[in-house]
C-alpha cells in the first residue's frame, strides 16, 4: 500500500494498476482513492492466471477472479492474455465475453490484436479499450486506423 501511496502522492500519477498479487490491498487501495484510480491487471494463458499469487496445483481461473473484483468494487481490469500476446492473430473473446456479460468491471485487453476486424469485434462486446503493441511495430495497424477507428466510436 506504501508504493500505491507513493504513486499517488509523491509521483502525481492519475491511476494505478495493482496485479494480482496485490489482491490483498485491492479493498484498501480503493477505499482510500476510489474504483477509478485503482486499475486491477492481470496475466493469463488461455482461462488461467499466470502469478505468483496462484499455483499449479491451485490455478485460479480469470472467471472467478472477475467475479471476486466486482464484489470488491473494482471497475476497472486491465486483461493481457499472453497465450494472444505477439500471435497477432486474434484477442480471447470469449473469456472477455463472460466477464462482461457477469460483471460490471470495464476490461481493457491486451493480446493478439491486429486487424481493425478485431477492434471492431472487441467494441461489439463492449470492451473498454485495448492494448496493441506487436501489430504497431509491424504496421499491421496503423495510427491512422486507429484514429479513424476511435472517432468511429
């Protein structure tokens, strides 16, 4: 909670992402500067979390852990699904699907995003935005597309 502090106060930032690690200081977190600034992120492989907080022998599934934020009035979930990540050939929809058809949380998703086709498909189930690197670097989107795609929305 020190660190999260920290970036508030010393650094200035406006919002703080907390992994899922730090699911423990996630009440506090947002008690102390609201469900805006406090983003919750996390790593999967498919439907499983990837952390430290999670094993092999206990995985813990991205369903039920975005059940569980929205009962600690989290609103806001930045989602990388690494099994996507660099494929660049499409995001996990339907992982995404069911968290925002049972929660309320807006997801930010970040893993195989390539085609305008695909940012199409993510703003039709309501995704909140998106994280694309590896399609950037390779100019297979560009900003153009995706100034044209934002005015669109």
């Amino acid at each position: 909670m020190e660190e999260v502090d920290r970036a508030f106060n010393e650094l200035k930032v406006k919002k703080v992402v907390i992994g899922v690690s730090g699911l423990p200081i996630i009440p506090k977190a947002i008690k102390k500067y609201g469900p805006d600034k406090i983003y919750v992120g996390l790593k999967a492989k498919d439907n499983k979390i990837i952390s430290e907080y999670t094993s092999k022998e206990n995985p813990y599934e991205v369903f039920d852990f975005a059940q569980e934020l929205s009962a600690l009035n989290v609103k806001n979930l930045l989602y990388i699904d690494i099994w996507s990540q660099g494929t660049l050939i499409h995001p996990n929809y339907d992982e995404v699907e069911r968290i925002l058809s049972t929660t309320d949380l807006k997801v930010y998703l970040g893993g195989g995003i390539s085609k305008v086709k695909h940012l199409n498909l993510l703003r039709k189930i309501r995704v909140e935005g998106v994280y694309i690197g590896k399609a950037l670097l390779e100019g297979m989107l560009s900003m153009k597309e995706l100034t044209i795609f934002e005015v669109l929305k």
